[in-house]
C-alpha cells in the first residue's frame, strides 16, 4: 500500500497540474470498467462457442439464421447510439454499456466459432501480451515527456482504409496469404490505437468520460485480437 501510495503522489507526466491522486483513481475506474468488459466477452463468447447448437444454427444459412446474424452484428452499433449520448447519465451509461458489451460479445463469439481452439488461444495469448506490453510502454514514455497525439489522424486515416478493404473483401476475397496480410496491419493499427488511447487516458479524458475512455480500449483490445486471430486463422485453414 505504501508503494502505491508514493507512485501516486508522483507526477504521470512532466509539468502535471492535475492532482495525481485523482488521476489514478480515473484510470484504475476505467480499467476495472474494461477488465469486467473482457470478462463478460470472454463468458458469453464461451457459450456461443461451446454450446453447439447456437454456431450450428447461425451457421446454417437458412434464412433465419442468416436474419440472426445480420441482427447480432448490427446490434451493438444500435446500443451504441443511446450510449454516446447518455454516457454521463448513470446509471443508465452503465445498463448500456452493459448491453453493448453483451451484444459485442456474442458477434465475437460467432467470429471464434468459425476458428479452431488452438487459433484463439493464441490470439487471446498474443492479445494479453501486445496490450500489457504497450500499456506498460505508454505509461513510461509518458513519464518521460513522450506525447502521442500526434497519432489521431494517422490511425482515423488508417482505420479507414482497413474499413474499406475490409469490405471490398467481402464482395472479392484476398485469399489466405492477402487474409494474413489483412490482419497484421490491422493489429498494427489497433496496437497504434492502445498507445493513442492510453495516452489520452493519462492526459487528456476528463473524469467524467470514464466511459468514452473504457469503450475506446475495449474496442482498442477487442479488435487487436479479432485482427490477430485473422491473421492467424488464415494460416490454420
């Protein structure tokens, strides 16, 4: 407790007005925020996974399962709407993140369902480690002066083009090797967003859009591992 106490009456940054304290105390609530988010995908994934008949029947291309899936995928941009504008609204910010994550998870549980288990273990694996290691980074870099705002309109840009490839692949397929390729730049770019969005964990957000802040890094994390399981999925198929 001691040692914590002395990190915290430390400054994050160099020339920090804010109190420091109050600072951490944001970050470890939105890290808490976001751990409960990975472990509420991670229950409700395991069950479109493990109980057969839930991957069975959305799999099936019959048209109910066909007007399922399109509802699961468009489910959590619907949630996330009211979201944006009552994210200072508790507690209803919370039902609806709470929804958000629910609905997110069970698209991700459909994205796993249609991948081996050896391939989301070390997706998941490689998750964990990516976004421990570049948090830790972020953290000492911004202690040393390090500022990474300057990354925002690279990654939008980015992000962009990942969208649109994304989508001219559904209608013309890129193949494994080009299915590979895909997926390491876009892990690439959400490991650039960890950074960014770290960063503006520690500077920038507000106290009160701990929401803002827990949605871009669960987002940030969600979308590393789905690019990482792409890239490793092409390969195992």
């Amino acid at each position: 407790m001691e040692k914590r106490g002395d990190v915290e009456m430390g400054a994050l940054y160099p020339n920090m007005m804010e109190n420091p304290q109050m600072r951490w105390a944001f970050i470890r609530k939105v890290y808490m925020i976001v751990t409960l988010q990975i472990l509420i995908t991670i229950a409700v994934s395991s069950v479109v996974i493990f109980y057969r008949p839930i991957p069975e029947f959305l799999l099936s291309r019959t048209f109910p399962s066909l007007a399922a899936m399109i509802a699961i995928i468009i489910l959590p941009f619907l949630v996330m709407v009211p979201l944006i504008f009552l994210r200072q609204k508790h507690p209803w910010n919370m039902i609806l993140l709470f929804l958000f994550t629910i609905s997110l998870s069970m698209a991700i549980g459909l994205a796993c369902a249609t991948r081996s288990g050896k391939v989301i273990l070390e997706a998941a694996a490689l998750t964990a480690i990516v976004v421990g290691g570049l948090t830790l980074y972020t953290f000492w870099a911004a202690k040393r002066g390090h500022d990474f705002s300057f990354l925002g309109p690279f990654l939008s840009v980015s992000l962009l083009v990942l969208i649109i490839f994304g989508i001219v692949q559904v209608f013309f397929p890129f193949g494994a090797i080009g299915t590979s390729i895909y997926g390491c730049i876009g892990a690439i770019i959400f490991a650039g967003f960890i950074i960014y969005d770290t960063d503006n964990l520690i500077k920038r957000h507000s106290y009160d859009e701990y929401i803002c802040a827990a949605i871009s890094l669960y987002l940030d994390v969600v979308n590393l591992f789905l690019y990482i399981m792409t890239a490793l999925g092409s390969s195992d198929s």
